[in-house]
RNA sequence: GCGGAUAUGGUGUAAUUGGUAGCCACGUCAGACUUAGGAUCUGGUGCCGAAAGGCGUGGGGGUUCGAGUCCCUUUAUCCGCACCA
C-alpha cells in the first residue's frame, strides 16, 4: 500500500485538534520546559519556505522534550501592531484590523498544514484589547517607578515625594534625563507642574524634549534599532534628526545589568557580543578643564587619561550649551553659521561625509591642568552631541580623528606614546611607554592610564566615569496601528490612567494616515478623551508588544494580572527561544529591559527572559534564469549558451552556432551587436531572465509550462541539449521579483509536511544561511517512503515478532544514540542523515522490536507517518504519549575494531584487533603482522604510538 | 577603522573534536525491471593517471608520528558596530 500523506496528515492534524492532544498546564509533578518561537509578524506575502525553519527544529524539541517526560509549553501568536501591519493596509487601501485578521487567518491555515505540536488555546495577538492591556499596565507601571542606582532596581515613584519633602534630591542616586539639584525648601515651593517636570525627571517611562530619528515618509519617530545607514528599517526612507516632545522609556538605567546578565545565558556567542556592542560600555574619567577668562569649566569624557599631555586643542559638538557665550565676539558669526549648517545636516550626510574634516575656531582658550598650556577651543561636527558630554580633550598624536583634524588646522601634534611617526599619522596605540608625559613618563599606557584617574581625581579635576552607547528608547509613534498610550493630560500635567481605565481601546477610524506634520492619526479622532481631558495622542512602537508576551502565554486569559503568580512560578522562563538574528538589538534588548523591571517590581520570576537562544539562519531563494538569444523569442540551455560564450572569435562563434541550428552571424552589424568590443564582453548576445522557479525541476526547464507562464513566452522557441533545457542558477533573497519564491502549501501538497519537515532540518546546519533548494527533497521523501513500505513487505500492513538480530540491534540502538545526541545539540541535519543511514543498514527488516522503538523516534521529526504507524501497529493512544527510546550500550559493543597502521605517518594497512586489550598488546600484534614486516623491511621501529581504539602509529 | 563568523567534490553538507577527509543526500554515469512514471532496485562517481601511484579541506608558513581541526600570516565572502573620544 502507499504512502498516502495528503490523506493521513489532514486527519491526524484534526484528530490531534479533536483529542486536544498538545493542549498544557500547570502540573507540580512534572518538571517544566518552555519552548517558545519568535512569534511572526503575520504580513500580506504568507509564509514562504523560509519562516518555518525555526518552527520546525523548535517542533521537534518539544516533541522530543515532551516524549522524554518533561511537561513542555508550546505556544505561538501574532506580533499584530506595528508599522508593517499598517504599512501593508495603506498599500491596500483596507483597515489594519482588517488587513490583519486575514492575513493571522492565513498564517493560522499555513502554520496548521504543517503539523505543529502548539498549545493553540493559549494563542495571543497583540492589537487584541485583552492582551494590550497589560502592554499598558506594564507602562503605566515604569511611569510610576524610577531607578535606584543605590540598591539596582526600579522603585515606586512616590517614594520620593518624601524625601523631596526633607532633603530635597540632595544625594538621591537615581536615573534621570537631566542632572538637577534643589533643596527640599525649594521643592516646597514649586507649583504642581513643576513638581511634575521634577518626578518626569526621574521616572522610568517618561517625557521628554530630546533628539529623536525622525521619518516624514512614514510620519512617525523612530527607535535606533529601527533606522538603519540613515535610513528607516521599513522602507528605506530619510530618516532626520529633530528635536521633539516625546515618550521614552529609561533603558539606559539598567544598561550595567543588561550587559552582565550576558555572561550566563546559552545564547551564541556573536548575538551577545552584538548586544555588548550595542550597549556599548566604555570605562573612562570625567574631567573637567579651565576655561580662560571664565568661571565656567569645560567637561569632557575620556577613556584615555594617559594622553593628557598629548592634548592640544579642544572640540565641542556644534549643539554644545556653552557655544551661546563661548565664542569670542570676532569669532560669533562663523561659529554661528557653523551652527546652523550642522543643523541643516541629515543624519544621512553627517554620516556620509565622515572623512571631510569641517570645524570652527570659537576664540577661547582651555587651560591643560597638568601642562598649564592654553588649547584653543573649537567646535566640529565629528564630536557627537548625545554621547559623553559633547566635548572632547583632542589628541591628535593618538586619535586619528583628531589627527586628522589638528592637520587641517595647523595644531600642534605631540606624541605621548613611544613608537609611531606622528608625522605621517596618528599613531593610535594601546599600549607602549609613555614619552613627554611628566609624571607619567617611562610607564606602560596601562599602568599609565590607572595612574591618571588617581590623579585627576586627587586633584579633584574629575572622577572615573562609566559611559554607555545604549541610549533611552524612544516609546511613542505617531502612527494609528499600536496600543494607545495610557496617559491623559490634566490641566496639561500627564498624568497615567488608572488601571480601571484599561485597556485603553484603539479606537476604530476611518482615516488612519499619518501626516507629514508628526501629528498622530488619533489627534483628529474627537472626544479621545478621558473624564473630559484630553489623553495622548500617540501610540507604542512595535516592539512594545513584544516585550512580555512570553509571560502572557504562560496564563493567556487571566484578567486579574499579566499572569498569575503560580503559572509564573511554574513556568518561570523560556528555556529555549528560537527566532532570528535580525532582533539582536531591538526585541531581545527591551525583552530583557522589561523582563528586568517586571523583575524589579515583583512580577516576574526571573531575570533573565531567554536561557538558551537559538538564532535559526535565513533562507535564501535559489533563482533560476534562462537564456534568451539576441533579443530574439529562442531561447538557449544553459551549456550551449557557455559553449557559445566561450567561442573566442567570429569564425569561431559561427561553428558553434551552425551546431545547434542557429543562424550564423556574418558581421558586426547583425542583431543588437553593435561592436566587436561589446560582443566579445558577452555584453548583448543573452540576455538572462529570470524564470519562474516553480516552472523548473531540478533546473530542467518544463518548456510547455513555459510558453504557458508569461503570453510573451507563448512562441517561445528552444535550444536544447539532450532534449532538456537546463536553467542557470543564482542565489538571491527570496522575494516575488526573482521568482524564486517557494510557498511552503505547494511543497506540503506535492511531498506532504513530514517531508518537507525532514528536508528542512536536512538543509544543513540549523544556524546557518542556506538556500532553498527544491532538488534534493527527493532524497528526504524517499525515505518516508521506503520506512512506510517497511511495514508492508506483504503488501498489506504487518510487523513481525520475529527476534531481531546483534546486527540489528546494534542499527537500531546506534541510531537511538545519535538522534538524541543530536536533537540535544541542535544538529538536525545530522540526526536526518542517521536516520537515512539507519534505513540503509537495515534493509528490509520488518521487526517489531526494531520498528516500534525506530518509530518513536522518528516522530518528532516526522510526527503524522509515525502516528499513523503507531495507531496501524494496535496501540489505543497516541505515540506522543509514549517515551522516546533509550539506547542500550550493551547492543553497540564492537568486538573488533580496524587499526589503522601508519608507517612514518603514512597510512600503509589495517589490522583487526579485539577492543580492550592493552598497549603492548596492540604493539606486539601490530609487529606480528606480514604487513608489518613488509613495510619495516627488517628495520627496528624507533618508536610506536598506540592509540588504543583509533591508530597506531610506528615511526621507523 | 573596530569586533564577530565562515571558507571542504558539480551541489547541500559530514568528520568520533588532533587519528583512514568527503558520511548522508542531490546531481550524474552504467546496468536491471517496467503498463515509459517525476516509479523501483543494483553498482560507479574528489581530482590527475591505462595502472602503479600521486595530489587534495581558499593561499603561504609552523607545531606534531599524524592537522579540515591547534598556532602565525594572508586572501575572499557574510554579519554587527562605527567620527562613541
């Protein structure tokens, strides 16, 4: 009989529904394992063959972890908010809400085909009320807390009241915008909104007038994380710098703990050295510097104490707040333009022309503390505004920036480090001796720098400082498609909604098109009102959903809470999250930055969200072209369009061409040839078209479906060699405009969706980026094919009861190894390979002690064959029930094993010895050996390495 | 510029972690069978060579009895960060 998948797997995938077969929950007497995929963003394109790779491998674990006795939580849902949700439904002319309940309908139908084992009771979507409340109530949350920096952890807002009351912030140690001092006195006297401008100071989502990435073209701000080179992530569009009103939540409060809780988490690697990158860390000193004729004094930041004798000039960021009384009075109007040129600047140009060197001189002078020189100041763009403290002590003897710059003004450069010409460059050490130093002198930069933060701060001239890249992210969107932010303004204070008052509902509107003004779609929705004031107009980014829905699964309908404290202490955290590499520096930054607060406040188990991360790599598309000939409708295979090409001259060309029938060409001015030179660049004589990847099997071009595909193809006339029509191939994203798109329903339909699971995983390692290759699924589903037809030797189904052999025994339990060795270790591809291998060792074995165990096994990879199998062999419940096989070492002893026998390191024979025995054993064998004494040719060994169950080796 | 990763047949890949390089597939070649299917089965297939044999894991060098694996160097590709002081 068949291997009939279109009819088994539709009515496993309903009868698993049916029986609720994967449905979980809290269950003390079972240890708990939470498997969780990145949820999607469900987009108008579907799924193609790319998305369920992760899906797939993350399957397998559960199935895997469930059959070896853990109780595992599975679940999936919709990322739904979002600019690419909206962004889709503008292009469509429809309502996101509407554009999104089909196209999660469509992921649903697609991700079902495939037979995932996911909790589909605890689905969530986050555009749904129900769920963005706690979105809201986490935010409302973060508003009313601040950061301790004395204890590490968010707490309560209003536990500041009091000590405003009795010492003003005189000696808090909190996160804040801004640097603040006032005295209790003064807090005494402030009016309410001033009070409120105070505690917005220090709250951990808070509003702020700061500069922010703007995008006209999508009428909204933007994250760092979300604009890229300049450009927007989505869209590619300008993005600009500007300064605006804005939500933001203080992210960079917890920065220290985001980067050490790294160290301990099973992530790769490269994703947490991306996230060091991004926090971006660096240790230095604060110091403050003399400005002449002045009272004020200049701070800069440096990690580089070492160099200050090297420092010869100042530079400020043109948005520096002293330039509005530093210059000198000759030098006021050329700062000033200097100004407002920066300002007309784009990210995207700043960034661009970062080698041209620009700056102004301001006419002030700075005072080296430990030289007592004057430095000139200047201001230049190079010197960013948001990091450090705007100013920099230049070095241009070590700093190639400055180098540069101290070049093109004529400053003085003097070396400090020994080595290095700085003549012909800066010489940007990090270690050597210390030369024209003073009291730094002769020592090594390290000790040297140690030494200087002892002095600055004996002096008093600063302090050790720790500085972070990780800026504060900004929360709110000017755009319709995202949870309402829940703040109202009472007589302008914003002040947050009680949590009666949530979920704050989106409303439903007509018209949900940003403006190029940066005035929110719900600003023109009337009566967006709460008790009669007016509430925020602006919505959260897409990353705000994101945050903590991992926590929302674990208790997805409790009303009461985000999730209860005993499906929280139950579950805790994800113990495996797999999900790609692109969320390295959004989604997996303010997961955690979230996590940590909800943490903080007492509302999550754990710090850390994510224990072990598994990044699955991208598929990529594997196009197909084909050749045309000259413009013309023919169009020529693959080898005979090569052979052509590589004809060197006309006489040459025109043989190969008779060949195959085509029409000779007799001079230069035939066809679009327009010269000799531009014929022989094989610049006009093919041109390659992309064809439809569905259309080709195995690059042979099915020709009827071809004239068929396009009407300009219809007369379409062909070239062939061996009666085929072979494609060229390339690789390239999958996308619609390469046809190289492959939809996962087609493959299910024509291999079913435990071979296309399988081939898959078969692709090659599970972190790598690979193409999709449709050759090759051939290998996979005949192999589900040939295990089927294991079970019907007769031809109808039966097992036998029949003893296995030692041989396979030993098969089966080798496999058992190895598949769990693998499955453990994420190898995938291999653990399909054993079981290829397997199949081959076994031949046609119809045991039942071989087949039952090899089943069990095989289903979390292939779970609807293996099902079906299981319920044909007699058994009442599902082979999800039962416990994956163990192996037993008894049944894989080797009783012989092979040595290999090099003679001076060159393989010469093998000898089989019995394992176990000792060295001197093998030694003596080895010698024993006629093949030994051919290759010894009487000679004394000089020496014998034995490693006992690998080689031996015999150096003579 | 800084940081990270990768490089193995025609293709995807594997290699007991320093021990016979190329497992398992795809493709391809030869054969069997056949109601001609995109079926099934058997065998060959890294390169050069008639063979013996030689060469072979991006290039060069090193450590070692032995290197795809370790070290140095270099090239290419991919990714992240980037006037971050």
């Amino acid at each position: 009989m068949e291997y009939n998948f279109k009819e088994i797997e539709p009515r496993w995938q309903k009868e698993w529904s049916r029986r609720g077969t994967y449905r979980v929950g809290v269950d003390p007497d079972r240890p708990k394992y939470y498997i969780l995929d990145m949820f999607p963003y469900p987009s108008g394109a579907g799924l193609h063959v790319g998305h369920p790779l992760g899906y797939i491998a993350s399957d397998i674990c559960t199935r895997y972890k469930r059959m070896s006795g853990f109780n595992v939580l599975h679940p999936m849902g919709f990322d739904a908010f979002g600019l690419p949700a909206e962004q889709y439904a503008i292009q469509t002319g429809q309502h996101p809400a509407t554009t999104t309940a089909a196209n999660i309908a469509r992921y649903r139908e697609q991700l079902d085909k495939l037979g995932f084992s996911y909790d589909w009771d605890r689905c969530v979507e986050t555009c749904d009320p129900a769920y963005y409340k706690w979105t809201q109530w986490a935010f409302i949350r973060m508003f009313e807390s601040y950061y301790c920096r004395d204890c590490n952890q968010a707490r309560p807002i209003a536990e500041l009241l009091p000590v405003f009351e009795q010492q003003g912030n005189e000696g808090l140690n909190a996160a804040c915008t801004v640097e603040m001092g006032f005295t209790a006195a003064e807090w005494r006297a402030m009016s309410e909104a001033e009070r409120a401008d105070v505690l917005m100071n220090y709250r951990l989502a808070y509003r702020a007038s700061t500069m922010v990435n703007w995008c006209e073209a999508l009428g909204t701000v933007l994250a760092n994380d979300e604009v890229k080179d300049g450009l927007s992530e989505r869209g590619g569009h300008p993005v600009e710098q500007r300064r605006m009103m804005q939500w933001l939540l203080r992210v960079s409060a917890y920065a220290e703990r985001l980067l050490g809780g790294l160290d301990d988490l099973a992530w790769s690697e490269s994703l947490k050295e991306i996230q060091r990158n991004w926090i971006g860390k660096s240790t230095g000193a604060q110091m403050f510097f003399d400005i002449k004729g002045s009272d004020q004094k200049l701070e800069v930041f440096t990690t580089r104490p070492d160099t200050i004798y090297g420092v010869t000039f100042m530079v400020l960021a043109p948005e520096h707040d002293y330039l509005s009384w530093l210059p000198t009075a000759g030098q006021r109007d050329e700062v000033d333009a200097y100004i407002a040129a920066s300002k007309k600047r784009s990210e995207r140009e700043r960034v661009a022309d970062t080698r041209k060197v620009t700056g102004v001189f301001t006419g002030a002078y700075a005072v080296n503390p430990f030289t007592g020189d004057e430095i000139p100041i200047y201001i230049s763009d190079y010197v960013l505004a948001g990091y450090g403290t705007g100013a920099i002590m230049a070095v241009p003897g070590h700093d190639s920036r400055d180098w540069a710059f101290a070049r093109h003004f004529g400053l003085p450069i003097v070396p400090v480090v020994e080595g290095g010409n700085v003549e012909e460059a800066s010489y940007d050490a990090k270690e050597g001796r210390m030369i024209n130093s003073g009291i730094i002198d002769g020592l090594d930069v390290k000790e040297a720098i140690v030494r200087m933060f002892d002095e600055v701060e004996a002096r008093g001239l600063g302090r050790r400082k720790v500085n972070y890249r990780l800026r504060d992210a900004i929360f709110s969107r000017q755009r319709y498609w995202g949870e309402p932010i829940p703040v109202y303004y009472k007589d302008g204070i914003p002040t947050a909604l009680p949590f009666s008052a949530l979920p704050l509902e989106l409303p439903k509107v007509s018209d949900f098109s940003p403006s190029r003004s940066g005035e929110p779609p719900l600003a023109r929705v009337a009566d967006w009102s709460y008790e009669g004031w007016p509430l925020e107009t602006s919505t959260m980014p897409g990353f705000a959903g994101s945050s903590a829905y991992y926590l929302r699964y674990m208790d997805p309908t409790n009303d009461g809470a985000l999730v209860s404290r005993e499906a929280d202490e139950y579950w805790r955290d994800v113990d495996l999250y797999v999900g790609g590499i692109e969320h390295a520096t959004g989604h997996l930054i303010y997961s955690r930055f979230w996590n940590k607060f909800l943490f903080d406040i007492g509302e999550a188990a754990e710090q850390e969200p994510f224990r072990k991360l598994v990044n699955q790599g991208m598929i990529q598309g594997r196009s197909n072209f084909v050749y045309r000939y000259l413009g013309l409708n023919v169009f020529v295979s693959l080898h005979i369009k090569e052979e052509i090409d590589a004809a060197g001259n006309f006489e040459e060309l025109n043989v190969v061409l008779r060949k195959y029938g085509l029409d000779p060409i007799r001079s230069i001015s035939d066809g679009p040839i327009t010269s000799v030179t531009s014929f022989f660049n094989r610049n006009s004589l093919f041109s390659s078209l992309h064809v439809d990847v569905n259309i080709v099997r195995n690059d042979v071009l099915d020709t009827d479906a071809f004239k068929k595909w396009r009407p300009e193809f219809a007369d379409a006339e062909f070239v062939l060699e061996d009666g085929k029509y072979v494609c060229g191939w390339g690789i390239e994203k999958m996308s619609k405009s390469m046809y190289n798109v492959v939809n996962p329903d087609r493959i299910v339909a024509d291999y079913g969706a435990d071979t296309l699971r399988m081939y898959e995983m078969f692709l090659g390692p599970l972190e790598a980026s690979k193409p999709w290759d449709t050759n090759g699924i051939d290998g996979v589903h005949k192999f589900l094919r040939r295990f089927w037809r294991l079970f019907f030797a007769s031809g109808d189904f039966g097992v036998s009861d029949e003893s296995p052999t030692a041989a396979e025994f030993k098969t089966l339990h080798k496999t058992i190894k190895k598949v769990r060795e693998d499955i453990e270790n994420f190898s995938f591809n291999t653990s399909v390979a054993a079981f290829m291998i397997c199949l081959n060792e076994l031949g046609l074995c119809d045991k039942r002690q071989i087949l039952e165990p090899l089943t069990i096994l095989l289903a979390p990879f292939a779970p609807h064959i293996t099902e079906e199998l299981w319920s044909r062999m007699g058994h009442e419940g599902s082979i999800f029930d039962e416990r994956m096989p163990e192996y037993a070492p008894a049944h894989l002893v080797e009783s012989e094993f092979e040595y290999p026998v090099s003679v001076n390191g060159k393989l010469r024979f093998k000898k089989s010895l019995p394992l176990g025995i000792s060295v001197a054993e093998i030694e003596a064998a080895v010698l024993a050996d006629e093949n030994a004494g051919r290759w010894l040719e009487g000679r004394e060994p000089k020496k014998m390495i034995v490693v006992p169950g690998k080689i031996v080796n015999i150096v003579i």
